[in-house]
C-alpha cells in the first residue's frame, strides 16, 4: 500500500490534526506543507508562527488552550520589555523566544527556512517533515475597512476586528515553492493528501498561491481530502467564521467544501451538520461526516485514523471511474 501522506496546514486546529497523523504514522511517511503567509518580523527577530505551532504540537510541546506558542511557558521577557516600554501586543514566551533567535541567527548566517524548521524540529525529537511553503518570503495583508492591514497587526494586534474586504498574498507570485513539497506531492507511493482544518482563506489559499502548488495538488497521484475547519456554523477557533460572512460567503462547512471545489475528492464534516442534506455537495466531492473537534490527543488520533482510512476507498473508486471524481483527469491514465 502506498504509505506516504501530506498535510496542508496553517497553525492551531492544522497542527493537531497533523499530531494525531504523526501518532500513527512513521515520521519519514508524513510531510506538512505549512503556511507562511503569517511569518512577520518583529523586534528584529524572524518569527514564523504556523511552522512553530505544527512544530511543538509534534514535539508535544503545544499548548492546545492557547493553540500557538509553547506550554508550560514563562514570560519573563514579555515583563521586562514591558517595564521598559517596549511593544507588547505581541507575546513572546521565554522558551519561544529562544526559537526565534536561534532561527533568526542561523538564517542571518545564510540558512534557508527550510534548513532551519528541519534542523530546530529534529533537535525538539520531531521525525516528520515540515516544510515551508517556500523558503522565499510570502507576507499575507488583509484589505479592511480601515485600510490595508500586515496579517499579525490585522490578526494579533487588532483582534480582526476591522471589517475584511480581500486578502493578498505579497510575494506569492515570485515565490518558489519549496522543492520538499512539490517532491512528496509527487511521490509514486503517496497514500493522501490531507488539507487540514485551517482557515481555508490565511491558512491553505496562501499556500495555493505559491505557483506549482494547486497544479501539483491536482496531479497528485493520490485522494486529496480536507477536514472542516467550521463545526456548526462556528469556527473551532480564529476568524475563520467572520471572514466567510465578510467575504460574503455562508457560514458553514458546506461553504468551505464549495470554496475546494475541484481541488478536493472528499471533504469531512462534523456529524453535528450531518442533518443538512447532502444535496448542495459540489459536483465530484464526496462528503463524508467524522466527530472532528480535538479536544485532547486522543481525539487527534482518532480524526487522523478516520481519514486515513478514507484513501483506499476513494483510490479505488478513483480508478473504477477513471477518475478522481470530476476534481481532474487521473494522472494515471
Ligand atoms: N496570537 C495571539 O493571539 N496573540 C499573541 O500574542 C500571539 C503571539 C504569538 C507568538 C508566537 C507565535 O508563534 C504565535 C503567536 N500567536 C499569537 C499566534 C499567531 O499569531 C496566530 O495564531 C497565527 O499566525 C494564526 O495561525
């Protein structure tokens, strides 16, 4: 059987799924794409949130309440820089910190970020791979009504609270996705590709920017298949909810399922919105119901399990229909 699997993560709900996946996985068999739309600089230091939050979730160095940084934290830092004055809106725990100045000092001696997510991720015992969407800067800005925002300053410092007109993603045109993603999208044995449950908008379309991502989605040789990031009408966590409805979309999981129209093969709902009928599911995607909140690790394992088990049957019914549903042609034909 086909053994190797990629997720498409941002950070939270996409790093503990990509944690339950690496609970039953072999490292080698698992690669995360992540965003980096999200990647800022800030006090001088190169920070990159999403590659942190799927890095200490598979270190088990997550802290699954707050959903970024590291638990157990101290914030020894945060107090003094405050005591002198200096900006605070963004938080940086004293074990964090020590991440970013390693990275920010490893790249300003010439490493890419790739090299360094592999080499800070296998000193903190990580076996799978995470990968950069590219190692070339990519910065998400959101257009609001109060003009346009750099994404942590939208995010972090003014809570999302400014209305979302549309999102850029600067740099993307220029950028190179990272040749570990386009190599494991292409790999004979991949098993699945897994589009996690992250903000379809600031978490995955960045990642999709990048050109050669969506054509080497589309040309896998294995199901794509993504999880929910809405469970009745309301986002686990973040704004994804407020973007759908700014953006003049429905809030709900059948609104993101259409939004990978011919991306994905399948899209997993929670149960909870399983009494809407499964008419409006777009044409050539299966839709298929799981429990999909994560609450702890056990649920994390669990969710990865049902979706792993989704690969063969939609493989096989793939190359029943010639086909990989009417997402694209079958790339083994
Ligand atoms: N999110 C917050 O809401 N407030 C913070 O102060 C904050 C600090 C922070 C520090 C390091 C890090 O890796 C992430 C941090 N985040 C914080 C989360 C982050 O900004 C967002 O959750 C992600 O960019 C969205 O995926």
């Amino acid at each position: 059987m086909n053994s190797r699997v990629v997720a498409l993560s941002g950070g939270v709900g996409g790093a503990k799924l990509v944690q339950g996946l690496s609970q039953l996985l072999d490292g080698a068999a698992l690669t995360a794409i992540v965003n980096t739309g999200d990647d800022f600089e800030h006090l001088g230091l190169r920070i990159s949130p999403d590659i942190d939050s799927v890095v200490y979730a598979l270190a088990g160095l997550d802290d699954p309440e707050r959903g970024w940084g590291r638990c157990g934290e101290s914030w020894t830092f945060m107090a003094a820089l405050k005591a002198l004055g200096g900006p605070t809106w963004f938080a940086l725990g004293d074990g964090d910190l020590a991440l970013h100045v390693e990275r920010t000092r490893r790249m300003a001696e010439g490493a890419t970020l790739g090299e360094v997510t592999q080499q800070l991720a296998r000193a903190l015992g990580v076996r799978a791979r995470v990968v950069p969407m590219s190692d070339d800067p990519v910065r998400t800005r959101v257009i609001t009504d109060e003009g346009e925002l750099g994404f942590q300053d939208y995010f972090v410092n003014r809570r999302c609270a400014p209305r979302i007109r549309s999102l850029r993603f600067e740099g993307a045109d220029r950028a190179r996705a990272h040749p570990e993603a386009l190599e494991a999208l292409s790999a004979p044995d991949l098993r699945l590709v897994i589009v996690c449950p992250s903000n379809p908008f600031v978490s995955i379309e960045p990642i999709l920017a990048v050109p050669g991502m969506r054509a080497a989605l589309e040309s896998a040789r294995a199901p794509v298949i993504a999880v929910t990031p809405i469970i009745g009408g309301r986002a686990v966590k973040g704004p994804a909810a407020k973007m759908l409805a700014e953006l003049g979309l429905a809030v709900s999981a059948r609104a993101v399922a259409r939004h990978y129209s011919g991306l994905i093969d399948a899209f997993v709902l929670d149960r909870i919105d399983e009494q809407e009928p499964a008419a409006d599911a777009p044409a050539g995607m299966r839709l298929v119901y799981a429990d999909t909140l994560m609450r702890d690790r056990d649920d994390r394992r669990r969710l990865a399990a049902e979706v792993l088990s989704l690969a063969e049957p939609l493989a096989t019914e793939a190359v029943s229909a010639h086909t990989h549903g009417a997402r694209r042609p079958d790339p083994r034909r």
